[in-house]
C-alpha cells in the first residue's frame, strides 16, 4: 500500500530540496509563461461564448440540455485558471493574479475564489495532514479509521459504503462548492465582502437569464443540475488521484522537511496532451506541490528533474496511470470504513 512509502527508505532532510530548487530556477521553469496563458484564456471565453450562442440558438428544445456536457467540459477549464491565479503562476503581482481569479472563480463560476484560495493555500503547506489540511478532514467523507470510529447515525452507514458512493456523491459537488462560497462570505473582511458577494450574485443573475430566456423554468432546472453534477463530476476526478491512498503524516511524529512532506503525500498520473488538458496539469502533482507557482506548461518539463532527484534522495516517487490512481483512492476509503462494517 501507498502508506507504507516511507518504510522503504530513509526520510530525506528538508535541505534536500534547494539543489533540486537550483536546478529548476536554472532552467527557467519558475518563469511566467503569459502568452501561454493569454491563449489559453482566451480560447476558453471563446468556448464558453459559443456554448452560450449554442444555449441560444437551440433554444426550449431538450437537445439544448446536451450542451451541459461541454458548458462543464469548459467551466472545468475556467477553474483550473482560478486554481493557476491563486497560485501566482500566470502573474507577478497580487492584484492582477487576484483580477484573474476573481473574473473566473466569482463571476464565471459562481464560487468564491477568497474561499477557495485560503483552503486550498492551507492544504498545500500540510497536504494529507488530518489536523492541518482541510481536505481530509471530517466531512461528508472521512479518510482515517479514527475520523471512522466517531461516526453515528447516518454518517456511519455513509462512511461504512463511502468507496461504492464516491462518484456518485461527486456529482453534487458542484452545488456544495457554491454553497460552501457563500457561507464563507461572513469570514471575510467588509471589503473582500462586498466585492465577492457583488460578484457572486451577479453570476447567478446571468445564469438564470441565460437559461430562462432560453428555455421554460422545467427544462432550465433540468440543464442547471446536469450542469453542476457533470461539472463537480470532472473537478472530482481530477483531484481523487492525487493524495487519497497516499501517506499521512503522523501529527506526534516527526516533521517533515518540504521534499519529504510534498513528495510522500502526492501521487503523479501518467498521461499524454489529452490527459494534461483534461487534468489540468494536476496529473503532475508531485511537481504542482513542490513548486506551486510553477506555470502549468512548465511541470511536465520539471518531472524528469524531479524524479531524478527524488531517486537519489531515496524517495519513493509514486506515479501510476489514470485507472490505477482512482483504484487506490477507492481502496483507501474502502479500508477506513472496513471497521464500520465488521463491528
């Protein structure tokens, strides 16, 4: 299993990390990549625009409930430039990369990009931490025995077949990313308050006016939930593979250096154009967490670097196919309800 990566060789010091940092900086691949990113925005706002026109034209038909498919398709796309803006890795400055995240998650996506970042920034400084990282603690869905052994009611029956209902329940993650957006408003300060909410509503209102002056109320409501369901659907699945299954760290442990905590916690997805576009880029996920302002195009050229490095540090380096990833993701939370089910 993926959790016993740290027994096959001795844990690598923190240090360890600046001669591969040296090699990265070397070769230019901590260097913004704007045009890449120009084009890639770009092209998606086209295609966006043209799912749009497509809502349009087809009009109060059924095959217009078609186009949710690729409306989440490229929504998907729109978050994954939010991701990229949290992370400064298209810009320099703050408050051009906070434009750029604000004009995808807020007013694109309907989903707060100050909630987002903060939790997002926090799981990638203690990935898999169960005391640190807000993706693995106590939710919906749990990820260590001990989380398991406090369930009651039906959270207990829910942690007892979480494996078998994962991608299932994925399909109502777009809604709860909103939902969760909107609760978060009242943590932030008066000002990022009031511009997110502005935003927030005004991507409801042109949603709505979309689909309603499209379509009839039935069959706008239709499209909305497909929508949400494929679009938390493909998002779900692009984040599964890459830390579910992998190591935890020990809270009373020992802490670990930024090579070792990144590394043992990541898990890579092997893959070619259409993977790293579907993904975007996350399959390299081991490079994303080492160098999280590293600009999308440039992980793939890291990887080679990286692997190397980890091999002469004595790191295990875990990448597997697309396939392999969700079945030890599945396996895991299939273990830690195993005791709900035998007690």
């Amino acid at each position: 299993m993926p959790q016993a990566a740290t027994l096959l060789a001795k844990p690598a010091a923190g240090s360890d990390f600046a001669p591969l940092l040296r090699q990265v900086r070397d070769q230019g691949l901590l260097e913004r990549r704007r045009g890449w990113y120009a084009r890639s925005v770009a092209v998606n706002l086209l295609a966006l625009a043209a799912t749009a026109a497509g809502i349009v034209l087809l009009g109060d038909s059924w095959w217009t409930v078609l186009l949710a498919a690729p409306a989440a398709l490229f929504w998907a796309r729109t978050a994954f430039v939010g991701h990229d803006s949290g992370h400064a890795q298209i810009t320099v400055t703050r408050r051009t990369g906070r434009l750029l995240g604000l004009l995808h998650a807020d007013l694109l996506l309907g989903m707060s990009y100050a909630w987002w970042n903060d939790k997002h920034n926090r799981h990638h400084a203690n990935p898999n931490h169960v005391d640190k990282d807000p993706d693995v603690g106590v939710g919906a869905l749990v990820w260590t025995r001990r989380q398991a052994a406090q369930r009651q009611g039906f959270s207990r029956w829910l942690t007892r077949n979480q494996a078998r209902l994962f991608f299932p329940m994925l399909l109502l993650e777009g809604i709860a990313l909103k939902v969760s957006s909107v609760r978060d408003l009242k943590r932030q300060s008066a000002g990022e308050r009031r511009t997110e909410a502005a935003l927030l509503a005004l991507h409801v209102t042109g949603y709505a006016a979309l689909l309603l002056s499209s379509m009839s109320p039935g069959k706008a409501v239709v499209f909305a939930l497909v929508h949400h369901a494929l679009f938390g659907l493909h998002l779900g699945m692009v984040f599964a593979p890459n830390h579910k299954g992998m190591e935890m760290p020990d809270p009373d442990g020992e802490r670990w250096g930024h090579l070792q905590r990144q590394v043992l916690t990541s898990r890579n997805v092997r893959g070619g154009t259409v993977t790293d576009w579907l993904m975007g880029g996350l399959n390299y996920q081991i490079e994303h967490h080492l160098f999280p302002n590293m600009p999308r195009p440039h992980l793939r050229l890291a990887r080679p670097l990286v692997r190397a490095h980890c091999r002469a540090s004595g790191l295990p380096y875990t990448e597997t196919g697309i396939v392999d990833s969700y079945r030890q993701a599945l396996h895991h939370m299939h273990d830690v309800g195993a005791p709900l089910r035998t007690g």
